[in-house]
C-alpha cells in the first residue's frame, strides 16, 4: 500500500476525532460528577423528610462514584461530543483546505461560532454545552493544521472530503428508507441488540448510566421529583394548601437549610417563584391558586436553561446512530478490502456489504404489513424468533388484545427478551383478568426491560390497588431506569407524595 492510498489520512482524521472526544469526554465527566453530587444531596433530604426519593438511596449511592460520572459524561461525548468534534473538524478543513487560511473565511466562521454560543445560552448559561462549543473547535483547529501541513494536503486532505460525502449519501440513504421512524431504532434494538450477549450488554450499560447525564439536563418539567422552599409562608393555612398543591406536582417542601429548586415567598399578596436566589416569577395568590398548573409550567419553561442543549444532543443521537452504522456496516469492511483490492473496488463491494447487513437487520419490521388473526396466531407458533416479535408489535401497534392468542402465556415464561417486552406492553390495550397475573410474572421477569414495561402496562390500566406492589419496587429495586418508570405507573395510578416514615 502506497503512502498515497486513504488509510493514512483515516490516520489523522481518527487522531482529531479522539483528540475532540478526550475533550469532550473531561468536560462531561466534570460536570456530571457535581451534578451528581447535588443530585445525591437532594435525594438524601426527600428521603431524610420522609418522602419517596426515586432512585432509592441503595442506587443514590452510586451517584457519589467518578465511573457514574465517566459513564454518564459518554453519552454526551459520543452524541454532542462526538457532533461538534466532527463540525469543527470540517469547518478546519473548509479553512485551511479549500480557502487557504483565507480571511473572509475565517471571519464567517467566527460569526457562526458565536452565534451558536449565544444561541444556547439565550435562556440563561448552559455550561457543558457553552464550554464545548468554546475548547472542542479551540482545539481541533491548531492541531488540524499541524496533522495536515500544507505540503501533505494535496495527498492526504481527500481522505476527509471521502468520508464527508460518502457519509452524506449513506444518511440520506438510511434516512429516506426508514423516514427516520422511531420504529427503526426499535428494529436495531429487538432485531440486534438483544439478541446476543454483546448486544445485551451495550444496552445495559446504555440504561444503567444514561440517566446520570439526562438529569443533568432535565428541565423541571421532565424530573420526576423537584424540591420547593415554603417555610417564609407566615400563614399556616396558605402554607399548607401550597404544599398540597405543589406536591400534586412532585414539589416536595423540604426545610429552608435545604437548598430547594424551588423558593416560594409572599410579600404584598403576591407569590414570588425564586430559583437559585433569582426572582424568576410573581403573580397574585387568588390568580396561582385558580391555575396552580399554568403558573409552575411557566416557572419551568423559564428556568429551562439547557432546552437548545437537548435538541443538539437528541440530533446528535440520529448523527452519532449513523456515524456507528456507517462506521460497522461500510467503514469496517472498506478497510479489510482495502488491503487486497482498489479504490473503486473495495468502494463497489463494501457499499453491497452494507446494504446487505442493514436488509438483514431490518428485515423483521412490520412496516405496513396486514395480518389476519390466523396468520398472527401461525406467526406466534412460529419457531421463528423474528416472526414471533413481528407478530407481537403487530398487536401493539394495531392495539389487539393479546389474550385472544394462548400462545402469549407460553412466550411470558420461553420467549426471547424483545417478545417478553412486546407481551407486557401489549397488556395495557385491554383490561381482562388474565391480565394481572400476567404483568405480576413479568414484573418478575430477568430482565430489566421487560419489567420497565409491565409497570408501563400497570400504570395505563389503572387499579388503584397495585399501589403498593409498585411502592415496594421502587423501595428494593436496584435499577434506576426500573424505578423511573415505577414512579410514573404509580402517578398514573393516582398516588401522590406524602410523608412515608
């Protein structure tokens, strides 16, 4: 191989992108131990005042851990890390490449980079988001120039331009087949991920530390539980109501040395919303007491500071979901061809390597197949795994009552991990009384997928009665995603915060 064939460039270009990772990975890591730290203190004063804290303070222990934090701090390294590295490295190479340092160029640049920066704080500072727009680009550029000096460019800068374009047409491809279906991502989950044990472990180890780095970013609409600060309320009476309403909105009244999300005082029969000493809102007691709901709302979207944040980072997910895709299913396979064949060659057969990995992982969609129930029952007897998870997504999409199919009975106790999931979620449709003994063995269930879902399916069907059976989850479970959804099943069950102990 000749020094003027691309894998020297895929050199360099993978030296940028761990450069920009290794940034982005000491920024997140950072700044989602602290936040794990208030985290882990604000869950120990709800658990102290006697409230469900969720998670539990068996899991809140881990939040004290560096690894939860490196963990967390992944997601957002591979998602909106992993997004800017890659944009700041393409904004070098149209710099340096193309304009040739060229002035007006770099000026432009400039403008668009403290655009994004003002853009993301235009609700108040976003830190890690802010301080990745400002390092990773700071120091991508200086050693993008040093990688790739100007008497290696004609050789080596068409490696970056390769990868762009090509990986552009494999987007819009993938995009224009799957429309950007949140059912594809459900295919690579039940159809790849959870079918072996590789798979099953990049998705647990996704679950078990996703959470760290979404609370860090979570408005307070999107927590399950918020803290507030009643105790400047002279009158017991008014005191009191307040505390029954915001708990209705998982508000819990903590003591004032708590350093509370929330901070409530009157002063000239107005209520005044303070949230980190900073007078966020004001408006009459009669009018907050009228609509309590269209008030804390507000005080939430005001103090939304990392809503632009979130988007970034859900459209790095798509950008890094297909930067994985492309890198396993064309990336991989070009170099080994590489080695033994040209250019357009290993080019031509990669492309229809790739094509053939993604029909083959895809290929157990519904999409808009018809089924009749005798087909859905053959599909259920069906010694085919695939067959049997279509049939089953079949039922939930189509909101079919899964007890009509015996066959489901079987598949609770010998059926693969996405058919136990696709069964829970499907006993939610219907509300029959072969449903309750059902969701109580998949709340047994080995994995923790499966029981997130019966507890979806308890919640939807609301029986008051399960109340306790999903209180007591969520105080001995050790999987934080498994209590989240505890707690929302029991909000949909009707249960509200009270003083447990």
């Amino acid at each position: 191989m000749n020094n003027q064939q691309i894998p020297v460039g895929n050199f360099r270009l993978l030296i940028l992108l761990l450069i920009g990772f290794i940034v982005a990975q000491f920024l997140s890591t950072v700044h989602i131990f602290f936040s794990n730290a208030d985290f882990h203190n604000t869950l120990k004063a709800v658990h102290d005042a006697g409230y469900l804290a969720v998670p539990n303070m068996h899991v809140a222990q881990s939040l004290t851990d560096f690894s939860s934090a490196f963990n967390g701090g992944l997601f957002f390294s591979l998602t909106s890390g992993l997004c800017l590295t890659i944009l700041a490295v393409f904004a070098a190479w149209i710099w340096h490449i193309p304009f040739h340092k060229n002035r007006s160029v770099l000026i432009i640049l400039l403008l668009i980079w403290a655009a994004s920066i003002l853009m993301v704080n235009q609700n108040g500072f976003s830190s890690l988001i802010t301080v990745y727009l400002i390092l990773i680009p700071c120091t991508i550029f200086p050693v993008f120039g040093r990688l790739f000096p100007i008497h290696n460019r004609d050789s080596s800068w068409y490696a970056i331009f390769y990868h762009i374009a090509l990986f552009i047409l494999f987007s819009i491809s993938i995009g224009y087949v799957s429309q950007i279906k949140a059912e594809k991502f459900l295919d690579i989950r039940d159809f790849l991920l959870l079918r072996n044990p590789t798979g099953n472990k990049l998705n647990a180890f996704y679950y078990d530390n996703s959470l760290y780095s979404a609370n860090y970013f979570k408005s307070f609409s999107q927590q399950l539980i918020k803290t507030c600060d009643l105790n400047s309320i002279q009158d017991k009476h008014l005191r009191q109501k307040l505390s029954h309403i915001f708990k209705r909105f998982d508000y819990i009244p903590l003591p004032s040395s708590v350093q509370a999300d929330l901070t409530l005082t009157i002063k000239q029969n107005s209520i005044n919303f303070f949230h980190q000493k900073e007078d966020v809102l004001a408006v009459s007691v009669n009018d907050f007491l009228n609509s309590p709901k269209q008030w804390i709302k507000q005080f939430e979207s005001i103090t939304d500071r990392h809503a632009i944040f979130r988007m970034i980072t859900m459209a790095s997910l798509f950008f890094a979901g297909s930067v994985l895709l492309y890198s396993i299913t064309f990336l991989f396979p070009l170099s080994l061809i590489r080695l033994f064949a040209t250019p357009f060659t290993a080019t031509i057969l990669a492309a229809l390597i790739c094509v053939l990995i993604l029909f083959i992982t895809f290929k157990g969609s519904t999409g808009n197949a018809h089924y009749t129930l005798d087909k859905i029952a053959t599909m259920l007897k069906s010694e085919d795994s695939t067959a049997r998870i279509q049939a089953l997504r079949y039922i939930v999409d189509h909101k079919m009552d899964i007890t009509l199919f015996p066959e489901y009975e079987t598949l609770i106790i010998n059926g693969s991990t996405p058919e136990r999931y696709w069964i829970a979620k499907s006993l939610s449709i219907q509300d029959t009384k072969n449903n309750r003994e059902a969701l109580l063995k998949l709340l047994n269930d080995k994995h923790f997928n499966v029981v997130c879902m019966a507890l979806y399916s308890m919640g939807k069907l609301g029986k008051k009665g399960e109340i306790p059976i999903v209180l007591d989850i969520i105080k001995t479970s050790r999987n934080w995603y498994v209590q989240w959804y505890a707690y929302k099943a029991l909000r949909n069950l009707g249960w509200q915060q009270e003083i447990l102990n």
